[in-house]
C-alpha cells in the first residue's frame, strides 16, 4: 500500500475520560460489518490515577499496510487518524492536539508524506470531520 496522505477525523463522540477505542472498533465490526475499526490511529484520553490531569494515548487500529474504511475513494492511499471526541462543539485538548501533532510528524516522516498532504476528512465528504472547532490549517502549519 502506497501512502500519500494522512486524514483526520474526529469520532464525533464525547469523549468520557475512559478508553472508548474498543466501543468504536465494535461499532465498526458489529454494526458497520467491517473487518475491523476503520482507522489506522487513535488519540485518546486516558484515565491517569497519578495525574490530576490524566494523559492522551495513541492507539492503534488497522496496522498501516492495510487499507483503512474512514474515507470513500481514499482508504488505498492514506491513514486515517482519529481524535476521539467531538470537535464540532469545542477545539480538541491542548494534550490531544500534541499528541495527534506528535503521532503525525512521525507518521509523515515515516511514508515521506509532505505536510501539505495532511487533510481533515471534510475535504473529502460533505461533512465537518475533524469538526469546525479543529482548525485543520493551523495543525497541518505547527507539523
């Protein structure tokens, strides 16, 4: 699989505090049919006992050699990254954001995909995906 972009999403839930990546990965297998959760990446917040704050990991979904089910006509060309929580009502947690800012240049440098080539799956579909609280332009520039 050749990879030439990277798209975020958001998973348009809440995000409760808890590890929610298996209630996504089920809903995609259960409901949707798939072989498995369609996106390659996530970032979360995790319930952390020693700090106040908790913390934000990157999880893993499709491993990158097979073909994600995050965005129609794009699934054989990219990574889909998905920030669990719901952007459409407020920008993504200062931790989140450096998470996901940390997880792509690694990935970018990883396939050698240029940072103009990082999109929000709005591009893509008639949708507000990573939501229009996450300012796609300004994470693609801090890259």
């Amino acid at each position: 699989m050749e990879i030439s972009k990277i798209i975020l999403h958001h998973s348009a839930t809440k995000d409760s505090g808890t590890v929610s990546w298996n209630a996504i990965r089920r809903y995609h297998m259960n409901d949707c049919a798939w072989s498995d959760i369609g996106y390659h990446f996530g970032i979360e917040y995790v319930t952390d006992p020693g700090s106040p704050e908790g913390s934000y990991e990157i999880l893993v979904g499709r491993t990158p050699d097979t073909p994600g089910a995050h965005t129609t006509g794009q699934n054989s060309v990219s990574l889909g990254v998905c920030f669990v929580g719901n952007f459409d009502e407020a920008p993504p947690p200062k931790g989140q954001w450096n998470a996901g800012l940390k997880l792509v240049r690694w990935l970018c440098k990883e396939y050698n995909v240029p940072k103009f080539c990082v999109y929000g799956h709005r591009k893509f579909a008639n949708k507000t995906c990573p939501g229009t609280a996450f300012d796609v332009d300004l994470f693609v520039h801090q890259l």
